[in-house]
C-alpha cells in the first residue's frame, strides 16, 4: 500500500470513529442554568396564582423540580401536613360546607342567631412553604384564607391577613404578595394593600378591603406570600400565619405583628374572627 492509500485509509478510519463515537455531555453554562430556574419558578409562581386552593397540585409541582414535599399547617389540624394530605383535610372541610348549606344547616347553628356575630366555621386558614428552584436560597412562605361560599358578609372596617416569619441570620424578607379571590375562582382587583412591611417584625400586615357585589364577596379566598432569601449557611426558618376578619362597624383600627400573633385594636365594638396556623419549619 503506497503513502497516499494510507493517508486515505486513515483518514477513512477517522471520519468512521467520529460518526460513530458517542458524544461526550458538557455542562450547561451558567447561563442557561439560570434561565432553566427562572422558567421553573414562573411555571410554580403561575400555577399557584391561578390555583390559590391547590395545594396537593402546588406541592407535585414543586416535588418536580425540587425533590422536595412542601410543609403545611392547616386551622384546627395538630402538627405539620404535606400540601396533599391537607388538601384532603380542606377539602373535606369544603363539602361539609356545601352539605350545611343544602340542607339549611347553617341556619339553625346557635352562632348565626347572635346579631353581628362572625360565625365560628365562617373561613379556614393554612400556611404552606413554597421552596423556590436554584441558586440563591430563597423561600416562600404562603398564608391561605377560604371562606366559605354562601358566607356573605364583607363591609368595614379592612380585614387583616400576617404572614409571620421567624428569620435566622442572614435570612431576610425581599416582598410580600396578597392576592384575593371570589368564590368562583376569578381573581379580585383592588382588594388587598401592604400595610406593614414587617422588616423590621418578621411579619408583615396586609389589609384586605372585603367588599360585596351582587352576592359576590370579592375576598372568599386568597394568599398573603412572602419572599425570604438566606445569604448564608443553610438554616432553619418557621411561618405561622393569621387572618383577622370583622364585620359591620365604622371603627377605625390599628395592627401589629410578630412571631405567631396578629394583635388588631378597634376604636369601638367590632364583631371579628381571628384563627391562626400551627407553626411550620424548614431548613433551606
């Protein structure tokens, strides 16, 4: 075989290995990493504004991406839940609700007879943390209120919804969010404000201005959320959450906050209901 055959066999032989060798996996950039979190967190962030009342959905979908279960404390329930397991315990709430309400239940409960009275079964409350996708380590901690559908009864003076945070070192608050619903499912417009930013508490206050429309209450349901970002270590972080609803009075009022407790003081007698979560940990 003379010199050219040989540099064409080789040359052969070369191309063939290159078609046929399996190609080796390199790293993604960091880049295009980041832009991968970024669509995943918008994808979790879209499903739970427009499923407020999915927690088993929010937490598969969390799961997802991030291994992780989400942690749940629900009114009335001991102890922490995973979002399906209080799924479940919501909505069974919901259909005894809905029972009640067909077969005139509601009517005849002592509670609903007391003029002013906000009756006792009127709203649940819960508090679900929402771990977020990638680098930096960040955290949202979602309290939820449900009111039941046939209650009706929304005036001043503002509701009000805290979402309290306990923070470990170099743990901070970058936002908080409340969003408000009406029984339907369609998101409500003008409804909720920050009142508190809680900076400095560690549980900021939103005010809810509940309102009635037709015989539609444009605060049935909704979520106060609040952003978290660690800049340090792994560590641990607890959330409680609170809703405070009064009914049928012109006082004025003030608030405040902190670790488990929204305090709220009338100017004057105000018929209200306040429940709270159970306290929830995670370490992120």
């Amino acid at each position: 075989m003379n010199l050219a055959m040989k540099r064409a066999v080789g040359c052969a032989l070369v191309a063939a290995f290159a078609a046929t060798a399996p190609a080796v996996a390199t790293a993604a950039p960091a880049g295009d990493q980041a832009q991968v979190w970024e669509q995943q967190n918008a994808e979790i962030d879209r499903y739970g504004r427009e499923h407020p009342q999915d927690m088993a959905g929010l937490e598969r979908l969390v799961e997802k991406y991030t291994g992780q279960k989400t942690q749940v404390s629900v009114n009335g329930v001991e102890g922490m839940l995973t979002g399906e397991q209080a799924q479940r315990v919501l909505d069974g709430r919901r259909a005894a609700w809905k029972l009640a309400d067909k077969q005139g239940v509601d009517k005849q409960r002592p509670d609903a007879q007391v003029m002013g009275a906000v009756p006792v079964d009127a709203f649940n409350v819960s508090v679900q943390f929402i771990p977020v996708v990638g680098p930096p380590r960040r955290i949202k901690a979602r309290g939820n209120w449900d009111f039941r559908d046939n209650y009706v009864n929304g005036s001043n003076p503002d509701d009000m919804s805290s979402v309290s945070v306990k923070l470990q070192g170099c743990m901070r608050i970058l936002g908080t969010t409340t969003l408000t619903y009406d029984y339907r499912g369609n998101q409500t417009a003008n409804a909720a404000y920050l009142k508190d930013s809680g900076l400095s508490t560690g549980a900021p206050i939103s005010g809810i201005r509940d309102r009635v429309s037709g015989f539609v209450t444009n605060f049935d349901h909704g979520f106060t959320e609040v952003l978290v970002q660690n800049d340090c270590a792994a560590a641990q972080i607890g959330a409680a959450y609170a809703f405070e609803h009064n009914q049928d009075s012109n006082a004025g009022l003030s608030a405040s906050a902190g670790w488990g407790f929204l305090s709220i003081a009338y100017t004057n007698i105000t018929p209200a209901l306040q429940k709270g979560s159970g306290p929830i940990y995670a370490n992120f």
